[in-house]
C-alpha cells in the first residue's frame, strides 16, 4: 500500500510560494528586457496643443 502525501508545513508553503513568485518575476523581466529593442528612444510630443483642463463639474438636480 503506498504511503499517503503529507500535508505542507507553513513555513514549506511559504517556501514554494516565494519560489513560484520569484520564477514568474524572472520570465516577466526576461521578457519585458526582450522588447525593448523595439523600442525607440526619441521621445515623441503629444498630439494635442491643448491645456490639459479638468472636467467641468456635473450639474445635478
């Protein structure tokens, strides 16, 4: 008969958390790091020459 699982300490789910954590950190830097050679550097101006303005308030009642 095989012997049954035993259940994760705390401080062993912890453990395999961080370490899921930081692996998925990796792949998203290492991924992010691979498209930024497609980007360009040369900052380009904003379409609209206008004030940025806040919305008017909201006539209720």
């Amino acid at each position: 008969m095989p012997k049954e699982k035993k259940r994760l300490s705390k401080s062993a789910k912890a453990a395999l958390k961080t370490l899921t954590e930081s692996k998925l950190l990796a792949s998203a830097k290492a991924g992010h790091a691979a498209g930024e050679e497609f980007k360009s550097t040369v900052v380009t101006p904003r379409t609209n020459t206008t004030a940025l303005k806040p919305r008017p308030d909201k006539k209720r009642g």
